[in-house]
C-alpha cells in the first residue's frame, strides 16, 4: 500500500496567520473569535479547549477584558464600526487575500461600477467582500454568468478559493457583458496550487482521500477537481470516517488537505492507516511518489 501525500498539506498562510495570532494573545487575554475562526471544526474545538470562544455579537456584553479576533474569511465595514462605537479591543485576523479584494470592491465602489463577486453567494468570505459595495452581485456558477445582463461598468472580483479554471471562464463570458470591465484576479495562490497538485495526483491513484471541514468551500472544490480523475474520491474529516473496503494491500492512495486542515489530522490518518491497514505503508511525497 503506498500514501502519497500532496506537497502543500495543512494550513495556508492565511490561516496559519490567523490561528498563531489566536494563539498568541489567548495566552494572555480571553479571546472570542466573530463568527468561526477558520471552517475546520477539529480546530476550532481545539481553540475552545483553550478558552477561545466563538461569539455572532458585537455589543456591550463582550466583557472589557476580552480581545475579539475578527475572523480569516473577514467581516464588513459595519462590524468595525459596531467595535469601535462599543468601544471593543480587537485583533483583525482577516487572510490578506481577501482584504485585498474588499479594498478593490471598496475602491470600486466608489467609482460607482457594479461589483460582480465570483463565488459562493453564502460563504462568510463572499458576505463581507460585498459588504463594501452598494451596487453588488454574486454568481455561483458560469450559467449564473452566462444569464447577466449587459453592464455600463462592471468589476469582477473571485472569492479567493475560486477554481481559476471557473474564473477564466467566467471573464471570458463578461469580455461582451460590460462596456468597461475592471478585473482583480483575487484567487489566493496557494488554493491554485493545491488545485493543480489534486488534479495531477488524482490521475495516478487508486483512491484519493481529500481531507478537510465538511463546511470549507475551498475542500470541497478540492474534491471537485479529485472527481475528474479519480472515480473512487473520499472527503473526510478525519480517520474515524476512512473505511477499510476503501483500498486493497495494493491500491495507491493520494492524499490533499483543505487550507484550514491542521498537521495534527494528518499525521493522525498516517498513524491509524498504519496501525489498522498496513504497518508497511509506504508514505511519499507527490514529488517522490509521481
């Protein structure tokens, strides 16, 4: 049985930021996040074990003691101004991909284009980014695109854990859609690499195991590029879900993790597949195993 592991497994920088950040000043201060830190709930159970909690309010029961961490996938305008006016401290947490992209639909704003936003219309992310524009849309799909009216003023901006294959197809659609069209390519990098990791491993695999929270966007779209190649696809959250007709002695199996999938899930899977299947698994890395 051989494990070939992608190359960027665990966090991104983005969430690798914003949990060290938590980590950081809840050693010294009680710490509640707005709204859940990252969409993995192994870790936010983690973070609760420490203290951290997770609260949806911003008013004057946040005790005078408590730092608010203001979560990675962000928050809109009106929530600084609801801390500032409660008079809370804070520490903002929000992924520098997506401040960006609320920068550029703010600066578009008020430029009075219309903001078209390229994602999941619930997505917490996608909900703050639009927070910063008046004239907004979201499309979840390239028929939702391909349905739009013509536009005087358009900008396009993705969620940053968008398929940039989607997106391209998207803004090829839009070049007749607008007669002025502004483009901000706000996919975060390390999402375009794991995207392009999942789809070479799922080619050379028996099995592909894409780990991450049931409830992370970026995972799932994961498990959409593992779908093309690989017909026997399993998202878990960890190892309690991984079933033993799964995989034979001789299956090859790849493995890529969400961007909020902590090492510690990892290396546990690694651990019981060892311990359960196959004490002899040989564990590879993409660049050793392809």
């Amino acid at each position: 049985m051989r494990l070939i592991l992608s190359n960027r497994i665990g966090f991104c920088y983005g969430v690798k930021r914003a949990v060290g950040i938590v980590d950081e000043i809840s050693s010294k201060y009680k710490v509640k996040t707005f709204g859940p830190l990252i969409h993995n709930p192994q870790m936010i159970d983690r973070l609760r074990k420490k203290g951290v909690q997770t609260t949806d309010a911003i008013d004057n029961s946040v005790e005078n003691d408590c730092k608010i961490v203001i979560r990675s996938h962000g928050v809109g305008p009106d929530i600084y101004t609801l801390l500032d006016k409660n008079r809370i401290d804070y520490v903002d947490a929000t992924c520098p991909f997506v401040k960006n992209a609320q920068n550029f639909v703010n600066r578009k704003n008020r430029e009075n284009a219309t903001v078209l936003i390229f994602g999941d219309r619930h997505h917490p992310e996608v909900g703050a980014v639009m927070a910063y524009a008046k004239d907004v849309i979201v499309a979840e799909s390239i028929e939702e695109v391909r349905a739009l009216k013509h536009f005087k003023k358009l900008a396009v901006v993705s969620q940053t854990t968008q398929s940039k294959k989607l997106f391209r197809q998207a803004i090829m659609i839009l070049l007749d859609k607008a007669d002025e069209l502004d483009i901000y390519n706000s996919i975060c990098g390390a999402t375009e690499s794991r995207q392009a990791e999942a789809e070479k491993l799922s080619q050379k695999v028996d099995v592909m195991l894409v780990v991450g929270g049931k409830n992370s966007a970026n995972t799932r779209r994961l498990l959409t590029v593992c779908r093309n190649y690989c017909d026997r696809c399993y998202h878990i959250e960890t190892f309690r879900e991984i079933k033993s007709d799964w995989f034979s002695q001789d299956s090859t199996i790849g493995l890529v993790t969400g961007a909020s999938t902590p090492d510690f899930i990892v290396d546990e899977i690694i651990e019981q597949m060892k311990e359960k299947f196959d004490p002899n698994i040989l564990v590879e890395s993409i660049d050793d195993g392809l």
